[in-house]
C-alpha cells in the first residue's frame, strides 16, 4: 500500500516518469526484504505455537511457505534474470496478496478457545 501511494503522490506532484520508475526499482527491494524479515518471524513464532505438520495444513503455514518462497525467487531472479522484469512485478504483487489474506486469518489458538 505504502508503495502504490508513494508512487501515486511522486506522479501527482509531477515528478518525471523516469524518477519514479527509480524509487519503484529501490523501494521494491527494500520492501520485499522487509516483507522476508516479518515472514520469518511469523514462522519462527507459528511453529513456538504448533507442531510442524500442523503447520503445514494450517493456512496460516501455507501462506507463510509461498510468501517465503516468493520473496526468494524475487530475490533471485532480481540476481540472475534481471530481465524478467513480470516475474519481479508478479512476485511484488503476490507478496502484497498473500500479506492481505495473512491479516485477515484469526490469531492462532484464538478458534479453539471461540469453539468452547
């Protein structure tokens, strides 16, 4: 969101075209590795809360896992396919996604107390 609005106000003032395309190109990146730093806390503190094959079926798991491998493979192909400038939009975007559906599953442990 932070992004979007960020490049949304650089346009609106009447910053170049081509200075924005700069601050997407530095702000991803730095974005996604923040993204990368607060998906391994959320999997480091899932697994104090349940066993790893638990975790596994458990969306909250699962959403995790793919967040952690997209921001790998943002990573990556930002370091060996530079070219592949869809895949590192696509790989923002999913990140964004999967954080969205992150924050609205219940807190762990939150249901079983709700059901009794």
């Amino acid at each position: 969101m932070m992004h979007f609005v960020l490049l949304g106000v650089l346009e609106k003032l009447g910053f170049a075209s081509l200075l924005v395309q700069e601050v997407a190109q530095y702000a991803r990146p730095l974005l996604i590795g923040f993204a990368l730093a607060c998906v391994l806390l959320q999997l480091w503190v899932l697994k104090q809360t349940m066993p790893c094959k638990q975790m596994l079926k458990d969306s909250r798991g699962q959403l995790l896992l793919a967040t952690l491998m997209l921001c790998s493979s943002f990573f990556m192909c930002r370091a060996f396919w530079p070219a592949a400038q869809y895949w590192l939009v696509y790989s923002y975007l999913a990140v964004g996604m999967c954080g969205v559906l992150l924050v609205l599953q219940p807190i762990p442990g939150r249901h079983s107390q709700l059901l009794s």
